[in-house]
C-alpha cells in the first residue's frame, strides 16, 4: 500500500499515539515510502518531519506497517461480505469503524466462509424460527413449539431434535455477537489468571519447571519471562496451562458473571416462565462450549504479544548498549581466546584490525607449558608494539587472565594493558561464511582470538559481522517470533550504526551493509571498488561505485568518513548537500574551513538564523554548526576498563561481603548480571539496584556499565552468585537447608548456560503459593530459579 492509498485516519491516529502533528507524520510517511531510511530521516530531514528523532520513527515505521495491514484486511472483509450480498450500511461503517485487527475479526466472524456448522445444519432444516420465537418470546413452551418442526426428511426426527437444532442456531449466534464477545474478552482479560499445573508423572522430568507446578497470577500482573516460561513448560508438555477467567478461585454456585452479561445482551432473565430454562442452559452451554475457548485462544495470543513485545525491548536495549561500548581505537591489540587441553589461541591485529600474527600457547592443564607461553606472548607483544591484550570471558578466561597479569608484571616496559571482552558470538563468526572470506586461509579456531582483539578495538564494526539473535543479550529469544526479533534488532544494528558514522575506506562488507542505503550486494561493490582503485579521497568519488546511484547516495553519503581526504568536511556527519552552507559561513567569516573547523569561538559566536534558506532550516544548520564545533566526534563513551580483584578467580574464593569491581554483561526485567571475573555471572537483583523503588533495571545500569557491586550470597553447587549495587546492604545470613526454607535452593547465573525452563539470564520475580518468603539474597536467587534457569 503506497502513501496515497493510505487514509488520513491512519495519519491521524498515528499522530494521535506518538503525540506529533499529522502533517509530520504525513511528511515522514511520504519519505519513508519515497525510500528514505530512518536514519536518514531523522538526522538530514529535520524541516520535513519538524524534527522527529529516530524512536519516534521507529514507533512511527512499526505503527504504519500494523495499521495498513489492518486497512488492507478492511478491504478484504468488505469484500468478501459485499460478495455474499450482505453488506448493509450499518455493517459497513462498523467495519470501517474497527480500530483493530481483533474488533475486526469479531464483526466479520458470521460471515467468514466456514465448514457446515451444525447451526447452519439446523437453519437447513428450517429450526431458525423455532429459535427466534423461543428468544423472542420466553413464555412460549418450548416442547409443544418444537414438536411442528418435527420432519424427518429434513432429518428432524423429534422435539428433542428440533430443540437441539434450534440451541445450535443461538449458540451460534451469541458467540459472533462483535460487541459481546469485545466486551467479554477485555473483562475477561482484567479479572482472569494464568493457572498452571504439573502434567501427572512430569514432576521430576520437569523439575526446571518446579515453580509453575502450583501456579496462577492475573493476566495483567504476568512479566514477559514468566509467560515466555510458562508457555515453554507447556510446549515442552511439562506443565498444564488453564486461562481461568476468574481471578478468585471459589466462585459462587450460579451462573458466572460472563453467562450473567451474554443473558443480559439477548433479554435472557430466568423468570421461571417456559422457555427460561432452555435459554439460560443455552447461554451456559454457548459460554463453556464455544466463547470461552475462543477468548481463550485469543487471550494466549494477547499473552504471547505482550510478552514478545516486553521480550523484544529489552534484547533490542541490551543489544543497543553493547554495540555503542567504548572503543579502544587504533591500537594495537593481542586477542586471546582461551582454552585448557585445546589450548589458548593467540592473534596479533594491527591498528586497523589487520591480522599480523597468531599463534596457539598450551599453559594451562594438562599441557602446563606456562613459562613458554609467557615467552611466546612477550615475543608477539614486543615485536608488533602491543598495547592492549583482549581477553575472552569463556571457559580458562581467569585462568589466561592470571597468565597476562604476569606478563604485564615481568614486563612493564611493554605498558600493555589487559581487558576482559566477551566473546559471545565469536565462534558464530568464525565459522560464518564471511569470516571464510574474509580471514580465508586461517584456521578457525583462530579466527575467534581474531574477533576477540577487533571487538576491543571497535565493538560496533565487529559485532555487525555476527547475527544479533547470537550475541547473548536477550531475554527468551528461542521462544519469540523470528521476524519480530530480527525486524527491531536489524533496526537497532542500523541506527547505532549510522549514529556513529563508518570510515568508508576501513569498513567491511556487513559494516556497510547497515549503512543508510546500502545493501549487500552495493556494500560488496563498495569494496571491490576500494580494492581495485585505492582509498576514495573524497565523498563525491562514490558516485564512481557501480549501481551506486543518485538516491543511494542521498541516503548514504552523511554517514560515512573518510579521513584526510580532498575535503575536509567529508570526515565529518554535514552532508555534501549542505556544503553550500558551510560555504557561506566560511565566506562570511572570513576564515578558512581548516581554521574554522574546531574553532568554537567563532562557531559559537555565529546566529545559525542567519544561514537559513529556502532549502535549510534552522534545525540543519544548528547540526552543521555544532558538527564544525567537534566534526566527526563519536557518541560512544571513553574507553575504561574495569579491575577484577586479584585475589578472586572462582566461586571458591568469593566471601559473602566482598566488595568487587565488575562489568554489567546483561540486563533483564528483573535485574542485571555482573562479570566480576569468576567465570560465571552473578545476579544484582532488580530490588538491589537501587535503594529507590526501580521499575525498569536499565534505569540504573546497562551493558557495559562498570560497577562496584557486594557479594550477598554464594552457592557454590549451583555456581550462582547474589549481588547488591546497595553498597549498604547487609549480606544474608547463613543458609538454612531447603526444608527449613520451605522453597527451591536459590541461585544466580552461570554465564552462557541456559535451561529449558528460560534463556540463560532470564528470570522471574512471582512467589509460589505456599512458598515462605526468602531473605535478601534469596530473592535473587528465587527470580532466576522461578524462571527455570540453571547451569549447564
């Protein structure tokens, strides 16, 4: 559907829910349809939108993409009744009234071509005026009324018959009532619960699931983990999952309160008079046989939306965080991936992540050649110029990392710096088809401690080699809809990617795929055209690229660098179609660009007013001028690292109170995990963030984020670890056996595991029924274990 065909509704209540004007939604859409990327967008069509950012875009972007699939759907059911021969005017404008695809599909239900019903069946046989005199008129008897529809050619053979017959006719109807069934799906969804029970004969196959084994909560109080969970132990036919529609357990004897609102939509009131009884069973029979199990199926569907969006969020905010890490520059740097019998691999990069070395050392058991591999890294560190060593956080990790400190002590004057990084993902790359392209004749194994060291140098132009879904920061994402997921993390990739700016003449082929207007197969030409021809020198040389046309460059040309080339201005985020501005402020400073660029005195001295034309409004060239003012600058933070304790290297050695430096690795809804050098990732709960009430974790911290965090409880068994930010706090006491605690052991998270009960890292916050509460450290625990988690 094109901007045209769209409807100024869909305009208006897009700008209704972000709270814009319509015609920026107007504009955006048209530039948008026009090929326009959000990026793009948001940083060069400022006056267009009236200076919508790219979240609003993006809301914007997804909204449109539901609401002309809904329109579209519109179209088809108005069709479709229009071909039956029953659109009237009132249908129509309900239709054209529906606001969503759910009210749509109620209205359009009794006329969705179907299977022969039994409704159907029982109007065949000429039952429905039996029907609508029993429901028009109760005083009717419904035995003498049904006895003249008896006919068994028509296949009714006696009253009892033509009752059942005319009981299909109204149950059919109560059940496509559009207005009832809306109704009674919103109350349904407001005072109903989640209820889960353990299959018989699973409780100790699905013991991950322990927690949902005696379970319910309100539909509206379910956190997206726990429903993601639930329907896991279901799938995986370990748990039994009922939607009650009640939140209380005991009901009063009688009819519900749902039978009590279908009575009442159709004049159904038992006064005792003939018909009473055959109406008010029929009620209860089309509530129990068919509303309840439709409303059923849609709330699920509710439930897994709602817990996919939540899902979704926070993968797309963590993913976000670890993309726009520091960067440790142009540096050269030594990745170790690390390994005990097969070994530590060892690469060696260059300034620009060129690989110059690698190497395998075996210090650890069972090999324990400790002293040469010492010898071996000062060689490639001494030879090279090595000024960062990048860890990976795996398995032997501190077992390396105590390996580099040795280094670093034996010997200063290399000024080596050693930084743990995590090397989620790096095997994916290196056995990804680009990784054989693009390190062809290198073995794989090494390929990793190649990605380890580029991802210190630059997070953002490594990770973009790796599939999102495989850098281990979300929350459930093997139970969420593949093209949800893949559609907002590609659109996070994108905009952290062109927020930053590429350097056109370093970055590989997956790096220039995510910029504006580049796909693929122009990103591979880009390259090939760089190989062929050398470094460009100037932005307007692109033009040169094959395919790489006039639109293309429109999109592309902002966010990409090239350093010192023909023109200075091309190292910077102002786009070549705003260099006539930047001209008339260097004329009519009288200064020229190399001196001006950088000089805030000047800049700041400048009314950007004064620039504005036809074609540049003030929102631009208050972006030029601040982009002059510190031209190329990169939003990313500056480069730290965080110090694990030297004394620390396992569980074992954690000792309830420790106060830790560490790196927050993930954050869910529930609380954050901290790397603090132990091999597996410990747990500050959402409670201990914060000593104020904290609704969403990334409030107070995100990944990447460097924290001193005290260790609350350790239970070594598990390999799980409770963690506070609450400097204060007071460590739990000692831990009492599982029966005097009346629940499941507690724990944290060890890094990469993952259960069938949750993704690694995610996890609950819901107290079992029955179960006492636990104490500070406990509750930690008790979040992860209801969401199933444990190591591997």
């Amino acid at each position: 559907m094109t901007a045209t065909a769209t409807p100024p509704s869909v305009f208006l209540r897009i700008a209704e829910e972000i709270g814009v004007a319509e015609r920026q939604v107007r504009s955006a859409v048209e530039l948008l349809d026009g090929g326009s990327t959000v990026p793009f967008i948001a940083r060069y069509r400022k006056e267009v939108t009236g200076a919508l950012d790219d979240a609003q875009l993006r809301t914007l972007e997804e909204r449109l993409r539901y609401l002309r699939e809904l329109e579209e759907r519109r179209a088809a059911v108005l069709d479709s009744i229009r071909t039956q021969g029953k659109l009237t005017d009132e249908l129509a404008g309900q239709i054209m009234a529906a606001d969503s695809k759910a009210r749509l599909e109620d209205i359009y239900l009794p006329y969705k071509p179907k299977r022969r019903t039994k409704a159907q069946i029982a109007r065949e046989a000429g039952l429905e005026p039996l029907a609508e005199g029993l429901l028009s008129d109760p005083n009717t008897d419904p035995q003498a009324a049904a006895a003249v529809f008896v006919d068994a050619d028509k296949g009714v053979a006696d009253a009892q018959a033509a009752l059942s017959g005319a009981r299909d006719i109204l149950v059919e109807r109560f059940s496509e009532d559009a207005d009832l069934i809306g109704g009674l799906r919103e109350r349904m969804w407001d005072t109903g619960r989640l209820v889960a029970k353990v299959r018989a004969g699973k409780e100790t196959e699905g013991a991950k699931f322990a927690d949902y084994f005696d379970f319910s909560e309100p539909f509206t109080k379910l956190p997206s983990h726990r429903i993601l969970a639930m329907f896991r132990g279901e799938k995986e036919e370990m748990l039994e999952l009922v939607l009650d529609p009640h939140r209380d357990e005991e009901q009063p004897p009688g009819p519900s309160e749902y039978e009590a609102r279908i009575a009442a939509r159709f004049g159904i009131d038992d006064q005792g008079r003939p018909a009473d009884k055959f109406l008010t069973d029929t009620v209860r029979w089309a509530w129990r046989t068919r509303i309840i199990v439709h409303l059923g199926v849609d709330l699920r569907a509710r439930l897994r939306q709602a817990a996919e969006d939540e899902a979704v969020r926070v993968f797309a905010a963590n993913l976000r965080d670890l993309l726009l890490a520091a960067p440790a520059g142009t540096r050269t740097t030594m990745g170790l991936d690390p390994g005990l019998r097969t070994g530590v691999k060892v690469a060696v990069v260059d300034a620009t992540g060129k690989v110059v070395a690698t190497d395998t050392i075996y210090p650890h058991a069972p090999a324990k050649r400790w002293d040469e591999s010492l010898v071996k890294l000062h060689a490639l560190a001494r030879a090279h110029n090595v000024e960062l060593i990048a860890i990976g956080n795996g398995t032997a990790s501190r077992e390396t990392d105590k390996l580099a400190a040795e280094l670093l002590a034996k010997s200063p004057e290399l000024k080596l710096t050693k930084v743990m990084v995590s090397e989620a993902g790096a095997s994916v790359y290196s056995a990804s088809a680009y990784a054989s392209q693009e390190l062809p004749s290198m073995d794989v194994s090494l390929r990793g401690a190649v990605s380890i060291a580029r991802r210190l140098q630059d997070p953002l132009a490594e990770l973009v080699k790796i599939d999102p879904k495989s850098i281990g920061v979300g929350q459930y994402q093997h139970d969420i809809s593949e093209t949800k997921l893949s559609r907002s993390l590609d659109a996070v990739v994108e905009d952290c990617v062109n927020g930053v700016g590429v350097d056109l003449n370093t970055a590989s082929i997956p790096l220039l795929t995510r910029v504006s207007g580049i796909g693929g197969s122009l990103a591979a030409s880009i390259v090939a055209h760089r190989d062929a021809n050398g470094p460009f020198r100037s932005r307007t040389s692109l033009r040169t690229v094959p395919k790489l046309g006039p639109k293309a460059f429109e999109q592309c040309a902002g966010f990409l660098r090239i350093r010192d080339g023909e023109d200075p201005l091309d190292s910077s985020s102002v786009h070549p179609e705003a260099y006539p501005v930047v001209r008339r402020i260097v004329s009519s400073t009288g200064v020229e660009l190399a001196s001006l660029i950088g000089n805030s005195k000047t800049l700041k001295s400048l009314r950007p007013a004064d620039y504005v034309d036809e074609k540049f409004g003030l929102p631009t060239v208050t972006d030029i001028l601040a982009e002059l003012d510190k031209p190329g600058r990169d939003p990313r933070p500056a480069f730290k690292t965080a110090t694990f304790n030297d004394a620390v290297h396992t569980l074992n050695d954690l000792k309830v109170g420790m106060v830790l430096e560490g790196v927050v690795t993930n954050v869910a809804a529930f609380g954050a995990f901290i790397d603090i050098g132990v091999h597996c990732d410990g747990l500050a709960h959402v409670s201990q963030l914060s000593r104020n009430f904290v609704k969403d974790p990334r409030e107070v911290v995100k990944s990447g984020d460097i924290v001193r965090a005290k260790v609350l409880e350790v239970d070594i068994p598990r390999k799980r670890i409770s963690l506070t930010l609450r400097l204060e706090e007071e460590p739990a006491g000692p831990r009492q056996p599982r029966e005097a605690r009346g629940g499941q052991p507690r724990g944290g998270q060890q890094r990469g595991g993952q259960s069938g009960g949750g993704q690694s890292r995610g996890g609950g916050g819901q107290q079992r029924r029955g179960q006492q509460q636990s104490g500070a450290g406990g509750a930690m625990a008790d979040a992860l274990r209801r969401a199933g988690y444990r190591p591997k």
